[in-house]
C-alpha cells in the first residue's frame, strides 16, 4: 500500500525578495535565527533568561511578530517560517527595532515541533492566518489537523494557550472541531473567542473587515 505523505506545516511556493530584505538575511539570520537539527534545545539557554516563552507558526512578512514582541518585552518569541523574502523582511524589522526577544526557525514547523521542542515548553502559540486551501481537494493540505493539534498540545505546559485567527469561515468552523476534539484542550469561551487585545489588526484585515468580511478567533488553553 503506498505510504501517506507526512503532514507539513507549508507549501514552498517561490517569491521575490527586495535586496534589503536579502541584505537582512544575509548579515542578521547567524544572530537571530536558530539552525534546524534533529536535538531538543532548552529556550532558556537559547534566549539566555528565564521567562514565558511563546511560538508563532507561519508569521508572513513578520509584522505582527515584531509589534507583539515589542509590546510584551518581558515574554520571548520564537517564530517560525519557510518562506526566503517573510524570514529577511522579518530580520530587517528585527535589525531596525533592536528587538532582542524573537528568534527564527526557518524550518518546517511539525519537524520542528517533534525534533527539537520539548514537552511543556511553551507558554503560548499563534497560528495567524494559516493558508485555507480553500478547494476540497486541498483541505488534506490544511496546517488544523487533529495529528497536528496533539503534537502541538503537548509541547504546550498546563494552562498555555493555542490561538488559532483565520479569515475563512468554513476553515473556522473546522479548526474549531478540530481543536474541540483534542482532549488535552479546552475551549476558553463557547465556540469563538473576541480578539484578544495582544492580536493587533494587520492592514489586511482592517480591508477585509471594512468590506463586511469576518473573522474568527479560537483561543483554547491546555487542561
């Protein structure tokens, strides 16, 4: 019987990056970013200092990476992405803020997750805006996967939280039944959560919003 292909955290898909972008990358991912490898490693030791540590999945061009991190000094944030031209947008706004509390795995997140995460490590973790692959035949491709949920739970410590914002209803309705089904997980509102204040409103969701279109929140925490 042919073997199922793993479950992935992205599609590699090529883009553009500006030469301030490629400049950032070049001179600031041996400082900030942390190299894939197949060890577990202790967030503490990596930020140099004991404090709440939190994981984004998938940040984009980082700017709502960058403007969390600066508004919570106090908490560290790793971020993770495989995409060349949003990790070197990233690394510039990080060069250009002095920001010193956010670091970068350009990996994909499950093999990240199962190779060097350990249990109860985090505080936190954002998944803001995953791809909805929104065609059926697509939703195999779907980051919300109830696999997935339960490797991430699990690297969650007790009382952490899974916030899960996506602009898709359909996809909504699904991550909440997938997120709802996880055992080590319990919904923190019923159904979907108003966004919280931590979640700033990117410029494409200020757009969106303005032409009547929704979306949904889920904060669960663990039990």
């Amino acid at each position: 019987m042919p073997e199922h292909r793993p479950i992935r955290s992205f599609v590699l898909r090529q883009g553009r990056i500006s030469n301030a972008q490629r400049h950032a990358y070049e001179i600031l991912l041996p400082q900030h970013g942390i190299p894939f490898e197949g060890n577990l490693i202790n967030l503490d030791q990596v930020f140099g200092r004991s404090s709440p540590k939190f994981l984004e999945i998938g940040f984009g061009m980082g700017e709502t990476t960058v403007s969390i991190a600066r508004m919570h000094l106090q908490n560290d944030y790793l971020a993770i992405d495989v995409h060349t031209p949003g990790v070197g947008s990233l690394l510039k706004q990080i060069g250009e803020t002095g920001l010193s509390n956010l670091r970068i795995i350009q990996h994909d997140a499950v093999e990240v997750l199962k190779c060097m995460l350990p249990p109860e490590c985090l505080d936190g973790t954002h998944i803001f805006f995953p791809d909805p692959w929104p065609k059926g035949r697509h939703h195999k491709r779907r980051l919300i996967q109830p696999q997935f949920i339960t490797l991430l739970s699990e690297r969650l410590k007790h009382g952490g939280y899974l916030h899960v914002a996506t602009d898709w209803e359909e996809y909504a309705q699904q991550i909440l039944q997938v997120l709802s089904s996880e055992p080590q997980l319990i919904n923190t509102v019923t159904d979907y959560a108003p966004r919280p204040a931590y979640r700033p409103l990117t410029k494409f969701e200020q757009r969106g919003l303005k032409l009547g279109h929704g979306v949904w929140d889920l904060v669960f925490q663990k039990k």
